[in-house]
C-alpha cells in the first residue's frame, strides 16, 4: 500500500518536471534571439532537471541540443541548417560554436 503513493508522488513529480522544461523550451526559444545568455541559461535548467528527476527529453527537445559540445541550439543563430542536394536528401546542422556538423536523413 505505501509503495503506491510513492510510485504516484514519483510520478507527479515527473509529470511536473516534464511541464516545467516544456515552458523553459518556449522560453528559451523565444528569448534566444534578443538575449542568447539567458536562453542558454534557461537550457541548462532544462538539463538540469532532466537529470535530476530522470526524464528523458523528447526527440524534438533534444535536437535542440548539440551532440558534441550540449549547448543549445537556435538555428539562424547558434547553428547553420542547409538542405543537402545530393541524392540522399539531408537536412545539415552545423553549431557554430563547435563546428560540429550532423545530419538528418529526409525520406
């Protein structure tokens, strides 16, 4: 019987955490281009809290996220997105604090 409130108070506290990092993601998304410091601070929240009550981000949130170097990614600002023209249609994300370059496959 007590493991169950437990189980449901874990849960609570993940479902919370799971809105406070979607709101950070807003958040920060708006503010990354008037003030970048602040949207990489409220990123860090946003791992922070991940970590801390063991949610994993969604695919959509971690693409925010540079896989090389984790800062936050805002294109046209902190990285460069080019459509590849190839015969293998890519979508090419550069950061351009790292340099690091990787791409997703478009079907």
């Amino acid at each position: 019987m007590h493991l169950c409130i437990v189980c449901t108070v874990k849960k609570s506290h993940k479902d919370l955490a799971m809105q406070r990092i979607e709101i950070l993601v807003r958040n920060a998304l708006e503010t990354a281009k008037s003030d970048p410091e602040l949207a990489e601070k409220q990123a860090d929240l946003i791992k922070r809290i991940s970590m801390r009550f063991r949610v994993r981000l969604p695919y959509e949130i971690r693409q925010l996220f540079c896989k090389k170097c984790k800062t936050f990614i805002v294109p046209s600002k902190t990285a460069r997105v080019r459509v590849g023209r190839a015969n293998t249609k890519a979508v090419r994300i550069t950061c351009l604090k790292c340099g690091h370059v990787y791409r997703k496959i478009i079907k």
